[in-house]
C-alpha cells in the first residue's frame, strides 16, 4: 500500500496572493516587455541625438576657433551614463522576460521581476527627458586663440644683433618658406628663435605663431599635441587619434590661416607634411647643431649662429659680472679680459671641464655608512654645488622642482669621459699621478696591462668593453683611493686580480665571465655595492661576510644559487638593504623566505627547478620586491601571505607587492591559474611561457580585486590549455602590447570597446594566422576597435632555455648597474 500526502490551500489564499503581485508589483511586471520595447527605441533616438551633436561639435572645433560649451559636454556624458545603464539592463533582458508567468502578468519571482521592471521604468523616464533636452540650438561657443605667446628671454643680446635682423628680414621675404639657424649648443640659437617669435608680438593680425621644442628624441604625436593645443582643438578625445587623423585636422585648421611654425633644437629631419604642415604662403624656422639637418629640411635660407669674438664676449662678461665686481681690484680687467677672451668654440670644453674640475669635495659616491637622511643631504649639498658653478640649470613644473643639464655642459661631459670613441688600447696618460676618475666605457679595448701609479684615482668606468679579455694582475696595486669601479657587460672579462683594492665601495661585475668571487679579510672592507648579477660562469663566492658594510647586492642570474651557506652569510650582513637572488631549493626558499630580515630586502628573485615536494607556493609580500621569475617549478598552486608584517613593525597590513613590476613564468607545468597577480597593483609587464596545464590567468571564484591597471606588456606563449585571461573586460589605461602564441584554446581577450586608451601605441600580436580568425569578440564594436590594431608576426617565438632554466632572467641586470 502506498501513502498520500493532501495539501489544501483555500481559493481565498490564492486570489489574494495573485491580487497582490497585480496590485503592488504589477505594473512593473506586466508592463515590462512594453517598457523595454520603448526603451529600445528612445534609446535609438537618444544616440541618434548624440551622434548630431558630436559631429556638429567636430565640424566646428576644428575652425580652430570654437570650443563645446560646458552644458553640452554634461549633456553627453548624461547620454552615456544612460547608455551604460541600458547595455547593462540588456544583458539580462532575456532571462527577466523568460521569468515572467500568466501571460506576463506575474512572475516566478516577484521580487526579482519588481526591481528589473523598476529600473527599466526610471531610465525610460530618464532618457525621455534627456532626449527632449538634446534639441540643441547651439553647441560650440568661440575661443580666443592668443597669436603670438611671448617668449621670456634675458634683455641683452650681445653680439647678435645684426643677425636678428638679417633672421628677421629673411624671414619675412615672400622667396623664403623654411629657414635655418645651426650652431654648436649653447652659443644662443633659441634665444635667437625666441626674439624673432617675440617680434610677432608687434605684428599682430598677420601670422599666427606656434612655437614647438622638438629635442633629440623625435616624437611626432607630441609635436602634434603642442599644435593642436595651440590653435585651441586639442581635448582628450582628439588626443586618442593616430598620427595620420591628427595631420589631417591640423591641416584643415592651418590651411585657412597664415601661420609661422618655430620648431626649436631639432636633431633630425622634421617631415613636415606627417605632422598636416603644408606651406603657402606660409613660414617655417628651427634651430638644430647640424647643418646636414638643414640640408635634409630643405631650406630656403640656412644660416650659422657662431661663438662670439673676443670682443663681443668681453662685451657680453662685462654685461653679465657688473662694473662693481670688475673694480674690485685693478688686476681684474685684465684677467677678466683673458677669460671671456677663451668663451670660443675650440676653448669651452676645456673651459668647462676646469670649472668642474675645481669643484671642491668628492661628487659622485654618496657614503650611506652613517644614516639615509644624511645621504640625501648630502645629494642636495652636491647638486646645489654643481648648479652654482652652472653645470646644472633650476627648473620648476607642476610645483616640482628639478634640474637639468645644459647642452654644452653634457657635450663637455661626453668629451672628458671618452665613451664610445673605439679605442682598442688604453689611452697613453703622461701622469697617472693626477688622474682622479676615467671612463673608457663601451671601447674596444682588448687588454689592459702594466701598473700604473694612479695615487689620485677614486672613479674608473670600464663597462661595456666587449672585447676586453685580460686586466695584469699589476693593474690594481697602487691604486690605493679607488672608490668605484664597473667593469659591467666585458662578457670575455673571465678573471679579476682584486689586489690592494682597500678603499672600493662601488663594484659592478654583473655580465662578465667571472668564474670565482674570492673575498679575503684584508680586501673590500669598505665595498657598499656588490653587483654579480648575470655572471653565468659563476661558480663559487667565498668571503661575503667579510663584506660587512655591504647593503645593495646583485646575485640574480648568476650561476651561483642560494644555499644554506651562503644564506646563512647573508642573515650576517646586518646593513644589507637590497637583495637579488636566484634559488632552485624548495628548503632553501622556506628558509629565505622565513627570514624577515632577508625578505624586506628582496627586489628581484629568480626561483627555479622547484620540484614537485613544493606543492604550494607561499609568497610573503614585501614593499622592495620588484622583478620575480618562476622557471622550471612544479608546484600546482601560488598563494600569497593572508597578513605582512608592516615594515616599522607595528602591526599587520594588506598583502600586496606594491612595487613588483616585472613577472616572467615559464615551464611550470602544474599550475592552473595566476590569480594571485591581483596582488601585484602596479605590474607592468607579465610574461607566461610554455605553462601547459594553464587553464586561466585571473580566476573569477578566486580573484579578490581588479588587476592590470597599471599593465603595459603582456605575452603569452605555448600555453596550450590556457582558456581565459580573465573572465570579463577589464580597463587597461596603459597597455601598449599583447602577444600571444602557441595558446589555441584561448578564444576570448578580456577587452571592450573602451578597454585601451592608446590606440596609437597600441597592438596585438600573434603568431597564428588561424587563430585571430577564432577570437570570440566582446562585440561587434569591439572587433571593429580592435581588428586594425592586430598583426601576423612570424618571428614572435621566444624559446625557454631548458637545459638552465633559472638564466631567463630578462633583463635582470638593469637595477644597480644603470
């Protein structure tokens, strides 16, 4: 026998139940479908409306003459909150629909059906009004463009004042579109380019003057920019624009004017007509140090600014040190005289490099030894120093104070130091003896022998020799002051002969050949900086306790890994504040990674070969760590320390590698998702290789925030499992690149069509043909934003080195050494 069960449920019940949901919710409810019919087609009107305006905005902004009122700006971002809001109901429109029961008059839950119905209702409402707010008779209002901008420059011109003129009056001839000035730096070409743009001043009506500084590094969108700023049209949508759509606008603007375009210390050909500068009738004038540049400008009138005369420049001192210093002593005229007499273009290097020279103390290593704070006085001490004797020049932006080099006084440095001039032998120096610092950086120099009395000596550059195989073991002996020496990059350079080297602080062996780092008790006593990174002939380091000063030090891609010796060595350095490391010991990296002392110093670590006792990766957060690098590991899981330890001790903070901005993973076959990334704000650029059980980057159950915000780099390679990057768009304000190769599953890029902001540095990479053709789009207007910026790249592959997976350390040696 079977048993039932009866339910009774009166009919009074049941009509009260359907009388509520139709009197309460029911309008929300049994109108939707009618709501969000007619929010389809206000919304169709609504961008209808806005696609006027905009254009209306553009066709007039670019007269260069008018700007979009406020209101309209506030109207056009009303539309596009409303048009958020509606993609966002659409999304689910289907479901809520389907949800609906009794023919749409109630629903299979009430309360959800309610608050969807609600929302249609209110932003049906909102963009009716809005739209009834978009007939617009007016959009634009006029700008006043300013024509000329007076340049401030200092009153005197000594010596130039002919040449003013004969600039001034060669410009203003009809025959003449481009002119050029060229001289050595510093003789005064730009002030000379300032007074003729100052002279427009008094010729107002006739030309507006635009007035660009380009500098060596030619950069085409930027020279753009300060036009398009200076003829009024330039906003942040114009500026997302690539270079041939600027050139155009820029040309349908200067086209209806006449114009003088002063483009200031070019070091190379200025194609004008890439930047929509096209001439007639129009004028064009630079200064640059070559005349070659001016042959490649093809000018109509090229002139030289030289040194001032002997006459001239006395005219010019006198001018500048006042008639109450000359009178000070009867001699000092006459020495004076002599001085600006040398202010010629064969004498102001050596000139300059007295003035440096006779800088009192010792500018270059800064000794830490006592407290940071007094360093860091010391800096201000040193550059206030070199800005009084005019080597460096104040300057000020945003409220930011800075310095800068002058052109002569880095022409000057370039020459004292003698850097890449191909020498193959060591300069014949007549007395060692007073020889202070020297730089032989990237030469040619094979051999260096002899030992040479260099009592003076504190500084010596010798980086970058790349055929330098030998340095005599007698070299070093009586060089007792020596502070710094970089012998980076001399990748032949297998041995060193660090003999009576008591006074080094400063010592850069990082991409040499270097087989054995020996330290005795009585060498290197004082050394600050050790940089041993990249050295994969390493083989043995002995002696770095005995580096007791010692605070930043470079091990990472070198051959020699961390070991329980060496780590327990390092726990002794009790001033170490940096810390690179490779490590290929699941024990050893528990150790290391146990050691407070040692993690906050940690800015770049390689770990490698972990094998499969290591199931669980456990990273501890620390402020410094700035590069990681997992090759050849075979844990299945990477986590992150629930809680830090802050660095005054204080208490626990929020896990996150604030300053970690380069991570490289390659050959970890076991893991399944990098969701950790998302405690790593400001990376920059992320690297995934050869991972194959990699299914996604960011998960979804996992992930505690939104990563990427910062990510300017992302390549992914021969990941074959890889699926997803994360699981819907993402915001990338910087990202510049993405590369991808070897991934056939991933189907889907987390972009839409507001994802990127910079379209004109913007690309996709891929090595497959077929595989861009399978990307399963956001939407349409994301495959049409996106298509254009993708290319076929044959040559993308970058292979991991098996045989010594932990050397993959890209660009592992950039820290110290630069």
């Amino acid at each position: 026998m079977g048993s039932c069960l009866s339910v009774s449920i009166s009919c009074d019940q049941v009509v009260n139940q359907i009388s509520q949901c139709l009197s309460v919710n029911g309008s929300y409810i049994y109108n939707l479908s009618e709501n969000l019919a007619a929010l389809h087609k206000e919304m169709e009107v609504l961008k209808a409306k806005r696609d006027d305006v905009q254009a209306r905005i553009s066709r007039e902004e670019f007269t260069g003459r008018r700007q979009m009122l406020a209101q309209v700006q506030v109207w056009l971002k009303n539309v596009l909150d409303i048009e958020n809001q509606f993609n966002d109901l659409l999304r689910t429109s289907t479901i809520e629909l389907q949800r609906l029961c009794c023919c749409g008059l109630c629903s299979k839950n009430v309360k959800m059906s309610y608050c969807y119905g609600k929302r249609v209702n209110r932003l049906l409402k909102v963009a009716k009004r809005t739209s009834s707010q978009g007939e617009l008779d007016v959009v634009t209002e006029e700008v006043h463009v300013t024509e000329v901008e007076e340049i401030p420059i200092q009153p005197t011109i000594v010596g130039h004042e002919t040449l003013l003129e004969r600039v001034w009056n060669r410009l203003m001839d009809d025959g003449v579109g481009v002119l050029g000035l060229y001289g050595m730096g510093g003789v005064g070409k730009t002030t000379l380019l300032a007074r003729i743009n100052n002279k427009f001043t008094k010729t107002r009506g006739s030309f507006v003057v635009i007035w660009v500084v380009v500098s060596k590094n030619l950069d085409i969108l930027r020279i753009q920019e300060d036009i398009a700023k200076k003829l009024g049209f330039w906003n942040e949508e114009w500026d997302k624009k690539n270079e041939n759509r600027r050139a155009l606008d820029i040309h349908n603007v200067l086209k209806r004017r006449k114009f003088v375009l002063f483009l200031d210390d070019i070091w190379a050909k200025v194609n004008l007509p890439t930047i929509g500068v096209i001439l007639n009738g129009c004028k064009v004038a630079f200064t640059t140090r070559s005349r070659d540049v001016c042959g490649r400008m093809e000018v109509d009138e090229l002139m030289e600014v030289s040194c001032l005369g002997p006459d001239k420049a006395w005219e010019l001192f006198q001018k500048k040190v006042g008639e109450s210093t000359l009178k000070i002593h009867a001699d000092i005229p006459d020495l004076a005289r002599q001085v600006s007499g040398k202010c010629m273009k064969d004498e102001i290097l050596p000139i300059l490099k007295y003035s440096y020279d006779s800088l009192n103390g010792e500018v270059g290593f800064i000794d830490e030894s006592q407290s940071r704070e007094r360093a860091i006085n010391q800096v201000y001490e040193i550059l206030g120093t070199l800005v009084r004797a005019c080597l460096l020049v104040e300057g000020e932006m945003n409220n930011i104070s800075y310095v800068t080099m002058h052109d002569v006084v880095r022409d000057m440095a370039l020459w004292i130091v003698q850097a890449g001039v191909d020498l193959r032998n060591m300069p014949d120096v007549k007395n060692w003896k007073a020889v202070r610092k020297m730089s032989l950086m990237r030469n040619d120099i094979e051999r260096i022998y002899g030992s040479p009395e260099c009592t003076q000596l504190t500084t010596l550059f010798l980086q970058k020799n790349q055929s330098l195989v030998h340095i005599s073991h007698g070299f070093f002996i009586y060089v007792p002051m020596l502070v710094v020496l970089d012998l980076s990059g001399n990748v032949h350079l297998s041995e060193l002969p660090l003999f009576q080297l008591v006074s080094l602080r400063y010592l850069d062996l990082s991409r040499t050949s270097l087989e054995q780092f020996h330290v005795g008790l009585q060498e290197l006593g004082k050394l600050i900086h050790l940089n041993l990174e990249s050295t994969r002939k390493l083989e043995s380091i002995s002696g770095i306790l005995n580096l007791s000063s010692l605070r930043p030090l470079g091990l990472q891609g070198s051959s020699k890994t961390l070991d329980m010796s060496l780590l327990k060595e390092l726990q002794l350095l009790e001033y170490l504040e940096k810390l690179t490391i490779e490590v290929s010991s699941g024990i050893v990296l528990e150790k290391l990674l146990s050691s407070h002392m040692l993690v906050k110093c940690i800015q770049k670590v390689g770990i490698n070969n972990l094998g499969e006792s290591t199931k669980v990766l456990t990273l501890q957060t620390t402020c410094d760590l700035r590069r990681l690098n997992l090759s050849g590991c075979r844990m299945g899981e990477i986590q992150i320390e629930s809680k830090t330890l802050s660095p005054n001790n204080t208490g626990f903070t929020t896990p996150y590698f604030t300053n970690l901005s380069r991570i490289d993973i390659s050959i970890c076959y076991l893991l399944k998702d990098l969701t950790w990334l998302v405690f790593a704000p400001n990376l920059v650029d992320l690297r995934v290789t050869s991972s194959h059980q990699l299914e996604e980057i960011i998960s979804k159950e996992k992930a505690a925030s939104v990563p990427f915000q910062n990510l300017r780099s992302l390549y992914l390679s021969h990941s074959p499992m890889l699926k997803s990057i994360c699981w819907s768009p993402l915001s990338f304000p910087c990202l510049s690149k993405i590369s991808i190769e070897g991934c056939l599953m991933l189907r889907k890029i987390p972009l839409d069509s507001n994802s990127v902001v910079r379209f004109d540095v913007f690309s996709i990479e891929h090595r497959e043909e077929e595989w861009i053709k399978e990307v399963e789009w956001e939407d349409e207007a994301t495959q049409l934003r996106f298509l254009p910026f993708c290319k076929l790249d044959p040559g993308l592959t970058v292979k991991p080195n098996k045989s010594n997976t932990h050397t993959q350390s890209i660009n592992s040696v950039e820290g110290s050494n630069q």
